[in-house]
C-alpha cells in the first residue's frame, strides 16, 4: 500500500467540477491580479476569521514581511520568536536588516513558550539591547495556536507589537478570557499563508494578514502595490505583493469547505490517538502522539492538524522503514533555525534551546488529509508497530 503524507488529487476529486468552472471564469474574465475575487476573499476571510480587515497578499512568507514593514521594523530592531520553525518566519526578520532573538519551545506544543520568550526579554535588557526589540512573532505550530494570553500580557508589559505567524493554523482557536479568538485575530496582526499543501490551499502561492487596525490595513494595501497611493505615485517603499484573481478564486471555491475539511483531520487525528494507545506504543514511551492542550478548554478547532506529528525513538530509522513500505511522511524540522548557517552571525549554538534541539531529532509527522481512510491509518499504525517489534 502506498500513502502519500497529503493528497490533494484526492481534494481536487471532490470539487473538480466547480474548480474548473471558476478558474475558467477567471481566464474568461481576463483580470488577473487583485480585483473582485480578492477583494470577495478578504470580506471572508475577515468574517471568518472574526477581525475587521483581511489584506490579500502573494504568499505567507510575504505576508510576513509586509507586516513587519507596516509595523516600521528594520534595520537596528530585534523581533523575539522561536527557532523551531519554517524558516519564513526568522528569514522575513532578517532580510528587513532586524535581527532574530530566538527562544525555546513549550515541550508539549512545539510553540513559543512565554516563560522562554520573557527571559530572551531581559536578556536583552541586560545587554542594554531591550530598546531595539520592537515585537514578538509567536509560530501556530502543526495547527494548534501558541499560548496567547501570557504573550498578549507580556508584549502589552513591554510595550512590543505581538505578530501571529498563522500560516499553518488557518481557523485553529484559542479559549481567552473573552471568548474564543481565532489564529490570527489576537495579536496586533496575524499572517496566514495558501500554499497548496496548507488546510486552505491555492493553486500556487497566497497569502493574508489579519488586523483590527484601519491604519495598518490601509498602509498593508499601499505596502502591496509598491508603495503606491496612485498609478506612478509611490508614497512608500513597497514591494509586489499582490495577491492573484486566479488564486483568490480557487480559495473561494475551497473556502466553504473548510470547516469540514477540518473537522475530518481531527477525527483522523483522533483516531491515530486511539490507535497508539490501543497498541502500547505510547506506554512504551515509542511514539509520542501530538497533544492538543485545548481540546477541553471551549474551541470547536482546538487544533487543526495542518500536521499530525509524533515524536519518534530513533526517528530517522523509523522514517527509512516507513519510506520502505510505501508510507510518506516528513520531518518539520531536522534543524532549528539558531543553527542553519545563515543565521550563525547571531551567535547561537548547539545547547542554547534545548527543547527546539530536542524537538528537531524527534518529530515525525504522519500522513493527514481529509480524504484519509481507516485502513490506510491501520497500515500507518502497524509498521510502526512492526518497527518497534
């Protein structure tokens, strides 16, 4: 048997017909970049993800960067965040000339863990450096929201901008005080990304930032298009940031979707939960099933499974075996970002995070898509059973 860790020919299956109708109206329409079916996005997005503005962006990654440059964040800043990571989320601190003050991660949840995220703080203010960090970048990590309100109180504490990296978290929710908030809609912004492979996925590249903030909204759409106020008029130093007609109306296609297509991935979720259970793995200390922490704390979307991943004893073998009978899967990530090559200017080495370490040997995330069956999850969960044996 052969599965893949994501299939989206099998997404495609189930909404061919109205896909390619949209898509040719796109090409019948001849406009191509922002316009209606962007602009319908962002109303929806917006909705949906319960904040005023939705600004329709050319990829996740983008959609970082744009933030920070909203946000007056360049040269001489420092952004606190997490080293366990796509590497998007530091790259964007970086090539804006800010630097990256990485801190550990909560064990549990693979995100940025406050207590951590505090001691990088006065770190700083020891160093006499306090002054130039101007934000906190929390990661919603696999699809299960960072811990939001001791981060909302600490940046509130120091003063600093709170920037919600959603791109793999799009509608996961998170119980506060006042309710549940969406990935996304807690902080000063949120960024979302529409990579393919992401629970709402365009045809290529796409992104979204999220905020309450008219200001920042109205900078975010000059920001997109160069900088420009009017045809050749530039009031800022922008970038091409556009997002697609063709990619908005994908997503509009799959929008409505979602909430099922994420309701499956927990139950698929859940499944693999009780399998690892049933066959001693987790007893055995083998297989570490990933936690969702808020699953009895209110959220419909505690945790949306962008990923299911586990931890593993002898990680790399186990993904050799697998690979051997046909299982796909993948490391998310084989190495923290404080000690990629690029980022050895920053003076971080090997011990300084030691979860982030830990993490990066460990995890292995598993095959998850809606689309998914019983069997294939019972062929999954017995070859690692087989390994183990």
């Amino acid at each position: 048997m052969n599965i893949p860790i994501l299939d989206l020919k099998a997404q495609y299956e189930t909404i061919r017909d109205e896909l390619n109708a949209k898509v040719l109206g796109v090409l019948a329409s001849q406009n191509f970049v922002l316009g209606a079916e962007v602009k319908a996005l962002e109303e929806e997005i917006a909705a949906y993800g319960g904040v005023k503005f939705a600004v329709g962006v050319s990829s996740g990654s983008d959609a970082l960067i744009i933030s920070l440059m909203a946000l007056g964040i360049g040269s001489g800043c420092a952004v606190v965040t997490t080293p366990f990571t796509f590497f998007a989320t530091a790259g964007a601190i970086a090539r804006l000339g800010a630097r990256p003050v990485f801190c550990d991660i909560d064990e549990r949840t693979f995100n940025l863990d406050p207590e951590s995220a505090e001691e990088a703080l006065q770190k700083e203010r020891r160093a006499g450096r306090l002054a130039r960090v101007r934000a906190i970048l929390p990661v919603h990590l696999y699809g299960q929201c960072a811990d939001m309100t001791p981060l909302i109180r600490l940046a509130k504490r120091y003063g600093l901008w709170l920037l919600e990296d959603a791109a793999q978290a799009v509608g996961s929710e998170y119980p506060t005080a006042k309710g549940v908030r969406k990935a996304g809609a807690m902080g000063t912004m949120g960024t979302l990304s529409f990579y393919p492979s992401k629970n709402l996925g365009g045809g290529g590249d796409g992104g979204m930032v999220l905020t309450d903030s008219r200001r920042l909204a109205e900078k975010l759409r000059v920001l997109r298009v160069h900088g420009g106020v009017r045809k050749y008029h530039y009031k800022l130093l922008g970038g091409n940031f556009r997002l697609d007609a063709l990619q908005a109306a994908i997503l509009r296609v799959k929008f409505p979707h979602l909430e099922d297509w994420q309701r499956r991935r927990r139950e698929r979720a859940a499944y693999y939960d009780l399998s690892f259970g049933e066959t001693g793995l987790e007893k055995a200390g083998l297989v570490t099933p990933p936690a969702a922490v808020y699953r009895d704390g209110g959220p419909e979307n505690y945790h949306t499974y962008h990923q299911y991943v586990i931890r593993a004893k002898n990680r790399n073998r186990l993904l050799a075996f697998l690979k051997e009978k046909g299982i796909g899967t993948s490391v998310f990530y084989p190495l923290s970002l404080h000690e990629q090559e690029c980022f050895s200017y920053l003076g971080y080495k090997r011990g300084d995070f030691p979860a982030s370490e830990r993490a990066a040997r460990e995890v292995l995330a598993l095959p998850m898509f809606p689309e998914l069956t019983s069997e294939q999850q019972d062929y999954v969960v017995a070859a690692i059973r087989e390994f183990y044996a």
